[in-house]
C-alpha cells in the first residue's frame, strides 16, 4: 500500500473523535440552552411576571380611618379629617431624586434637608413603595403641585385620614395624642402589625387602645404610564376603619371642671359614686393633642418637656401628693373596724397632743373642746385623730388604707397610673432601712408624713365612702 494512504486512513478515526466530541459539546450546550429557556419560562415565570408588572403597575396605599373617641352622650371627642400628603415612588422618580425633592421643598417655601431626611429614612421599603415626604398640604400647594407635575415624576397625591380634637386641650390628658411610629416602636412588641409609616397611638388612651382604634390598612392597585402618572385603577382593597370606642367622660363636666382650674396648676376628679365611673378628670396645665398630629418638631418639643409647668404630666393619675385631712377617714374606718375607739366616745381638745417629747399641734390654736368621732370628721379635728391613730397603730392604718384602695392602681384603662404610697413599719425597714418611730404613726394618722395618693385614689376613696 502506497504510505500517503497508509497515513490518511490513520488519521481517520482522530477526526471522527474529535468530530464526535464537537458534536457532543454543541449539544450540551443546546441542552444547557433549553434548561435555561425551560428554567426562565416555567420556574421564574411568576417572578419575571411579577418584575413585569412592576414597570406598569403600581400598588398605592389607602390608610385605615382612626376610631371615633366620644364621651359617654356620643359627642365626638377625638375625630379623623382627611389630609393630603405628597409621597414619592422612587423607582418612578427621574435620575437626581434629591435634587426633584428639594425643588419641590422650594415651591412649596418647606424645608428642603428636612424632607430629603424623611424620604432618606423611609426609603427602604422597596423602589415601587410610596414614602411620604410632604404632609399635611395646603390647598395652594395642592394647586402648585398638580400644576408642575410634570416636573416631579413619581409624586403622587395621596389622602390620608389625620387625628382631629375638637376640644383642643380639654381632656388632653386622657386622650393623649398620635404620631408616627418610630423605629424602636417596631422593633417593640407594644404595636403588634403596624409597620414603618402608619400612625400609633404614643400617650394615654389613645396607646392604650392603640390596637383597636388603628384600623386595617388598604389599598388600590393602579396602573401607570413612563412617567408614573396613573392611567388606570385595577383593582382595589378598602381600609377597615378602626373601633369607637365610647369612654364614661361626660364633656360638659369636662369642661365645667377645666375652667375651674384653667390658671392653675392642679388635677381633679368627678365620680359617680355608684358605679365608678369618673365622669370628669382634669389635670392642669395642659397641651393641645393636635398640635402632634401635625408632625410636632424637634424645637418645639424640647419646650414642652422643658416647661415649667410639666404640662405633658397628668396630675390626677401620676400626681402623688400627702392626703392632709381627707385621710382621717381612713383612720376613723380602721379605728372603728379595730374596735380601738367608740365613735361616741368624747376626748378633749386643747390644741395640741402631748406624746413623747414633743406636742403634735391641732390645726385650731384653741381647740375643739370636747370632741367625739362625728365632731372630729365635721371639724377636722387634729387632736382627735392623733389618738385614734396611736390606739389602732400604723399596721392596722396601712392595712386598711389598702383595702380601701390607696397605695395601689386604681385599675383606669389610661396608662401610667402611680401607685402612691400607704407607709407602714416592714416598708420603712425594707426601704429606707430605719425603724419606724412611734410619733410618726400619728402623723401618718392626719394623712402628713410618708402618706401618699393621686387625686383619683382620693377620689375612688370617697365614692367608697359615699
């Protein structure tokens, strides 16, 4: 055989190879081809449908309208007027979104920093989410914005329900007020399903009943042009609006008792007697709740708490103060109940008590005279219940103290109620770590010394009585 064709039938079965491995390397890559199409139509199809959609199809929130608060007659005591409020989509926005927003802050003569800070902080939800930026517009800047919308692609108007008191200060502190949730209240477990942007309940009863008053959020989705301008509505979800709640308040006691102490600083309280109910319960001075339902700032609240007259306290759950005379009662109650006086026994008042060293002086230089127990209560007489206390003895005045309500919460849906205090021998011990001395019992027995109680536990107190 001739040697070329020796060679050329030698190298056959190389090229064959090599033809059967390119052969075999261009249909894996088919196939690697074809799992990847069938990966993209079928695995990720909902997803790329979803990334879809988004270019066109935007969902646009619909807060849930606040409950109604009113007073025990149905008159509305805390209310929900709608409020416009511009936010933005970001992924709708053009390339500079700071510069958009801060021309925006110049037409409308707002804060330019100020509202790129709050677009910065509520940016995070996702490109397609509306944030808030602009709240709480006026007409003419309503005007402004609808006329210049071009100029602002990505803002959308948006009407949102905003937390209205109609008797400004009168209840404030009962009602409290609401603003926007902060991050360490999402991270809290006070707030169960809110999320970053909805307004809470932050003070009194409107924290406390937060979880009903809020409501359900909905929602419309709409679609939009290139612009982010909305073309269509495609479907919607109403908002649930939050539960009344109807409190035990009569307004007209409310405000009677507000002017009575409208200069004053101070705290009082009208029960009925019969039921419990406090019908009215003032504390002053006080705040208006509307003002933080406009987004109070940050200058204006340091001089609230920096006011002198403490005007954020409610005085009449978290004032504790020395009873004075209004617990003679109480030990007039546990002196009966001990069977350490007759209540028609008769002592003498001279103006002043002798015991141990000292003389514990009567309110009446003179004396009372001759005093028995409806004498000592009708005059107050000081004498007379210095030896009622030193006869009963201060484990039995706590004792009874607390079975009558004093020193402990009196259970009110506000929040924050102190306990105040009914003193006795063991609690000096364990908190000041000193003994209890004798003479201290009488002036425990006058409501002076360690006594203290809020005006609703005096209150409450009385109602017993009654």
């Amino acid at each position: 055989m001739d040697p070329l064709s020796q060679r050329s039938a030698d190298s056959l079965p190389g090229i064959e190879r090599r033809i059967a491995v390119t052969m075999a390397f261009f249909a894996l890559l088919f196939f690697m081809l074809l799992l990847y199409f069938w990966r993209l139509q079928v695995l990720d199809h909902a997803r790329y449908q979803r990334l879809s959609d988004n270019n066109r199809i935007r969902i646009i929130e619909m807060p849930a309208t606040r409950g109604i608060v009113t007073d025990r007659n149905g008159v509305i005591l805390a209310d929900s007027t709608p409020d416009y409020t511009l936010a933005f989509i970001p992924e709708d926005m053009g390339e500079d979104r700071k510069a958009e927003i801060v021309r925006l802050a110049e037409l409308f003569g707002r804060d330019g920093p100020e509202a790129l800070d709050r677009f910065d902080r509520n940016a995070t939800s996702g490109p397609y989410m509306a944030v808030r930026v602009f709240e709480h517009l006026n007409p003419q800047e309503v005007a402004l914005f609808e006329a210049n919308q071009d100029r602002f692609p990505g803002g959308i108007l948006m009407v949102v329900p905003r937390r209205y008191y109609p008797y400004s200060r009168v209840a404030a502190h009962i009602f409290g007020y609401v603003g926007e949730i902060s991050r360490e209240q999402l991270d809290s477990e006070e707030y169960p399903g809110a999320k970053k942007g909805d307004v809470v309940g932050k003070y009194a009863l409107e924290k406390a009943f937060d979880t009903f008053l809020r409501g359900k959020d909905g929602g419309r989705q709409v679609e939009v042009d290139a612009r982010g301008r909305e073309l269509d509505i495609l479907g919607a979800t109403e908002p649930v609006p939050g539960a009344n709640v109807q409190l035990t308040l009569d307004i007209r006691l409310q405000k009677a008792l507000e002017l009575e102490l409208w200069d004053e600083r101070g705290a009082g309280v009208i029960m009925n007697a019969r039921t419990g109910e406090v019908l009215a319960m003032v504390s002053r001075p006080a705040f208006d709740p509307n003002e933080f339902s406009l987004r109070i700032s940050n200058e204006r609240w340091s001089e609230i708490i920096r006011d002198p007259g403490h005007i954020m306290q409610n005085r009449a759950i978290q004032g504790v103060y020395p009873p004075g005379s209004t617990f003679k009662v109480v030990t007039a109650i546990a002196s009966l109940m001990e069977r350490t006086m007759d209540p028609d026994e008769v002592l003498f008042c001279s103006g002043a008590y002798h015991y141990g060293r000292r003389f514990y002086r009567d309110w009446k230089a003179g004396g009372h005279g001759k005093v028995d127990l409806h004498k000592g209560i009708v005059e107050s007489c000081d004498v007379y219940f210095y030896q009622a206390g030193e006869r009963t003895g201060m484990d039995a005045l706590a004792r009874w103290g607390l079975v009558l309500g004093l020193g402990r919460p009196t259970g009110i849906d506000v929040p924050g109620e102190k306990e105040g205090l009914i003193p006795s021998p063991d609690w000096k011990v364990k908190a000041r770590g000193e003994v209890w001395f004798p003479g201290e019992t009488l002036s425990a027995a006058i409501g002076q010394g360690y006594v203290l109680v809020t005006p609703l536990q005096l209150a409450a107190l009385y109602g017993t009585i009654a």
